[in-house]
C-alpha cells in the first residue's frame, strides 16, 4: 500500500525517481524493523518524508521547530527508537536533512512507533 501511494506520487509528478527510490528503500527498512507498524502513521510519515524531500531539493526549508515542542519529543519513550530509526534512514539519504526537517522527520516517527 505505501509503494503504491509512492508510486502514485511519481507518477503523478509530485515528487521524482530519486525520492521515490529513497522512499521504497525507507519503506522496506519500516517492513523489516516494524512489521506491525500502523498504517496510518506510517502513511502519514511516508508522505511528510517524500514531500520534505522534494522541499529541501527545491531550497525550501521549514522554519526550526518550537523549542518546548522539541523538548516533549525528546522526553517521549519512543524518541530512542525514532533516533536510530532516523539515522539509519539518512544514512543512505540522496541529499543532506537539515535540523529543522530532522526534528520533524523525528516527530513523525515518534508517533508512528507510539503503541
């Protein structure tokens, strides 16, 4: 279901090859690490993912996050997983996350691993 919505994206010209490639690469790594994983977050962070990719190849970054924001984030039981979840990611990322984005990406996986 989330290739699919990936490849409707593609197809649809929101976003390019290389996201979309990036993004089923995520997507298998979701699979393998969280295989009971909702599926409505996991849509939501999929999605959020694509499209920031597309923003920050088009120079357009988001503005930082809130500060007491970010702090309830970190202090949340997930925030460990989300962090390594997150670095693994990027790890093999076409391009550079900015903070700001990383924060977000972060936030998105602390709710898609919430029970």
């Amino acid at each position: 279901m989330l290739k699919q919505r990936i490849q409707i994206m593609q197809n649809g010209g929101v976003i390019g090859e290389d996201t979309a490639q990036f993004m089923n690469g995520v997507i298998d790594m979701m699979a393998a690490d969280y295989p009971n994983i909702d599926m409505d977050h996991a849509t939501m962070f999929t999605t959020h993912l694509a499209m920031a990719l597309e923003r920050i190849k088009k120079g357009e970054i988001v503005d930082m996050m809130d500060e007491e924001c970010w702090q309830q984030i970190a202090e949340t039981p997930e925030f460990a997983d989300a962090e390594a979840f997150r670095n693994k990611m990027l790890s093999f990322c076409p391009i550079d996350f900015p903070e700001s984005e990383s924060k977000f990406i972060l936030l998105h996986i602390c709710s898609m691993l919430e029970p």
